[in-house]
C-alpha cells in the first residue's frame, strides 16, 4: 500500500503517541496499589502494544486485519467507594508541613514534587486524570488521521484504534466513577 505524506505524517505521529502510551501505563501499573486500576493498566498497555505494532505494519504498507484484535476494556466493578489513595512516599509529608512551617507555600511544594519525574509521587487521582487527557489526546490524533486518509482499508484500521483508545479512557472513567475519584 502507498501511503500519502500526509497519512505518513500522521503515523509517525501516532507511532510515538502509541510508544508514549505504552511507557505511561507500564510506569503507572507499577505506581498504583490498587489491583483494579493495575488490571486496567495492563490491559490498555497491552493493547497500546498492538497499536504500535499495527502503525508500524502500515508504516512498512501492510494493513493488518484487526477485527480478531478487538477487547473491550471494562473497569471491573467494585463495591462501595474509598479514599483515595496516593503512591507517594511517605517523606512528602514531612516536607509539606516544614514547607508550612518555613512560609514556603504547600501548593508549591506539591506541584514541584507531583510532576511526571519519578520524584515524589502522584495519587491515583492525578494518574487517571493524566491518563485520560492522554487518551483524549490520542483520540483525537487519530480522529483527524482517519478524515485525512485515503485509503478506506486504512481508515478502518485507524477507527478500530481510535475506538479501542476511547475504550481505555471509558474504564478510567469508570473506575474514577466507582471509587469516587470525580470531584
């Protein structure tokens, strides 16, 4: 198959959105305590895997069939709620009520020790929600990739990701729902 630039383009893109994706879930699967949420993870990272194994197939001109690679991500249910939990260490505390007790502001001390650095942690809260404007992000790169493309084999198989992205954000939402996460 012979791609058009532009449908290029929007595979290199997807191709390092996919390789994104997969680096997020894998770090947060190890970030979460909670066996839920690890079970989503791992399964959206599985199927991150499978994107970039078929962008990188289209990449090379060959559309694979995708039909057979279709799993509906579903948060599994659990009763009641909880509080949330967070997956930073314990130290952070500490440093939050010095930072009180010095005049430094707390809102700083937990932006600066929050980020995506490995340093610090973030709670389950502030990895669903990053998550899901990854998912959203994602999403809509390839919303635009299939108006964009050509080939309707190729906006088929563009489609079938897209969906299976909304997917993964849909069990986040889910689970954020389930453990009263949503403010």
């Amino acid at each position: 198959m012979q791609l058009t630039q532009k449908e290029r383009m929007y595979l290199t893109d997807a191709k390092h959105h996919e390789e994104l994706c997969i680096a997020k879930y894998n770090h947060y699967t190890e970030a979460v305590s909670d066996p839920e949420l690890k079970q989503i993870f791992q399964r959206a990272g599985q199927q991150e895997t499978n994107h970039l194994h078929t962008v990188e197939q289209i990449l090379q001109g060959r559309i694979p069939d995708t039909t057979s690679q279709s799993t509906q991500m579903q948060a599994p249910h659990v009763p009641g709620g909880g509080p949330t939990r967070t997956v930073q260490s314990s130290s952070m505390t500490g440093r939050l009520s010095g930072a009180v007790g010095t005049g430094q502001s707390a809102l700083g001390m937990v932006a600066s020790h929050t980020q995506y650095t490995g340093q610090g942690g973030l709670s389950e809260e502030q990895i669903c929600n990053d998550l899901l404007t990854t998912e959203k992000a994602v999403s809509d790169m390839y919303d635009s990739a299939v108006f964009e493309s050509s080939n309707q084999q190729l906006r088929q198989t563009l489609n079938h990701i897209q969906k299976e992205e909304q997917d993964h954000a849909f069990a986040i939402f889910q689970f954020r729902r389930t453990k009263s996460l949503l403010r």
